[in-house]
C-alpha cells in the first residue's frame, strides 16, 4: 500500500511539473517557410537537446534586415523567463569574418545570434552579463561546415548545447566588444518631432515610429486633436486617437501602439500600401494650430 501511495505521488508530480521544466528556444531568422531551412535546424537542435520546447518567433523577417529582427528580438524577451535561449539567425554576413556568439544578458537569457548588431536593442534593454564566440567544434555540426548555412551548422546546434544545459563558457573565448547598430533617436525641435519609420505592423500596413509617446504630451497634444505629419515629404492631417475605431474606415489615425510608440495606421485598411510608405523614412509631427 506504501508503495502504491508513493508511485502515485510520483506520478502526480511528474504530471505537474514535469512540462515546466523543458527548456526553451525561441527561433527567430528570415529564411521564410517555403523550403526546408527551418526543419533542419530544429531538425539538429531536437538530435541534442530531444527534450527542448522550440518557440518560432517569426521566420518571416524581411529579408538581411538585421534591424527589423533587432526590433522583434527586443521586443519579445521580456515575456520569457530567465533561462530560455534565443536562436536569432538573420546573417546577411555568413560565411564572413562576423564572428558567431552567445551572449548572457542581466536577465539570466541566452541569445545565440551572429555578431552583427542584432544584440543592439536587447543590450540596452537587459545589459549584457558576457559574450563568448563560438568556436569549440563539439558545439558546432563539426569541423566541416558549410560557408552558407551557419543556422543549421552552428547556431542550431549551438543553441541546443545551451538548452541541454552544458557550460556556455565552454563555447568560446570571451568577446569584449559587441557590433552595434546605429540607433537613430526622435528629436524635439522648433515644436515639431523628427522621428524615422523603423518598420510595419505585421500584414495590416500600419506604420511604427521610434517616436515614444511621452514626446506628443511634450507638444501639449492630446486624444481628439489633429496633428499635422509629413513623411516621406506627404503632408497629412491626422486625428490622434485611442484606437481604430475611433475613426470610420478607411480614415487615417494617429495612436500609440502596444510598445509604447506612435503608430499611423488607416482603420480597416492598410496605410503603407494606401500612401506606397516603406521603412525606414522620415516623419515629422508638429501640432495643428486653431484657426
């Protein structure tokens, strides 16, 4: 009877705690879905690492933008607990001198990702613990790899090493100093705001600034004003509103987005598409005075 007792305790904790404690690797690269890049890689992390949760991020990150998967990267960590491992392959320098690393942020994540200033955002937001090259061939595919696929000969198996718990330090030797993206920042000037589009909001064509909410309070601009923007050298006046439907459809909108970032959007319609729009651009925003 003892034993039956205790069999099922096991049972139950297992049963309860058990899926908590698979690790986790989300993968995020622009190879896209139409052949079979993705399944390889996760292909070669499940050989390493069988008992890995893989999370896709998006494979859809238009194509060598290093700075649209920076964006999504940072983005995405802080819903992630400590521990879980980021597979970031968006190399339009494979094969080059770019070295490939892991880095350890403040927060306890692991990104596995090319020395290519993808880590830019997340550094500023986490603050980097250390970096380390990979270059110890037990956690690559091997000594031979190819020159064009480092997703699935190094990052992939890389990546897995981490989520089956071996010793990160054993990668490599230490990187001091980390490829950086130029961060381009919103301006207060003359009363008006210089920002830049930096990306689209999914398939609706909304357009993302790097302009933070609190500027507009700086200008006084408030919910139901109509703000005069120009972007890419189209001057339009648009209502600042909570969300789209405080506007009818097909009517252009001003609004803060779930990051905390001004967004331009048309309610029910796709703004880039409606006034031909692409990142990265200019934008201004300057109150409209009463008449």
């Amino acid at each position: 009877m003892i034993r039956k007792k205790l069999a099922l305790l096991i049972f139950i904790l297992i049963a309860n705690y058990g899926h908590g404690a698979r690790p986790i690797i989300v993968f995020m690269s622009d190879f896209g879905t139409v052949d079979d890049s993705v399944a390889i890689c996760k292909g070669v992390i499940l050989q390493i690492s069988p008992d890995a949760e893989i999370i896709d991020l998006t494979h859809e990150v238009t194509p060598y933008s290093i700075q649209d998967a920076a964006r999504f990267l940072a983005g995405t960590t802080a819903y992630y607990p400590a521990g879980t491992v980021f597979l970031a392959v968006v190399d339009p320098g494979v094969g080059s001198a770019r070295k490939p690393i892991i880095v350890k942020s403040k927060k306890g994540h692991y990104f596995v990702l090319p020395d290519n200033g993808l880590i830019t955002l997340v550094q500023d937001q986490e603050g980097i613990e250390e970096a380390r090259e990979i270059n110890n061939p037990s956690w690559t595919i091997g000594k031979s790899f190819s020159s064009t696929f480092h997703g699935r000969d190094i990052f992939a198996p890389a990546a897995a090493h981490l989520a089956a718990g071996h010793d990160w330090t054993q990668a490599g030797p230490v990187v001091s100093n980390l490829v950086r993206l130029p961060i381009k920042i919103a301006r207060l000037l003359n009363n008006k705001i210089e920002g830049e589009i930096i990306g689209l909001d999914g398939p609706f064509g909304n357009l993302i600034t790097n302009i933070p909410a609190e500027m507009l309070q700086q200008l006084g601009i408030t919910k139901g004003d109509v703000v005069l923007v120009e972007v890419s050298q189209q001057k339009l006046e648009v209502p600042f509103v909570k969300t789209f439907s405080d506007v009818p459809s097909d009517h252009m909108l001003l609004y803060v987005d779930s990051r905390g970032r001004i967004a331009l959007a048309v309610n029910q319609g796709n703004f880039a598409q409606t006034l031909k729009i692409r990142p990265p651009a200019s934008i201004g925003i300057q109150k409209k005075s009463k008449d």
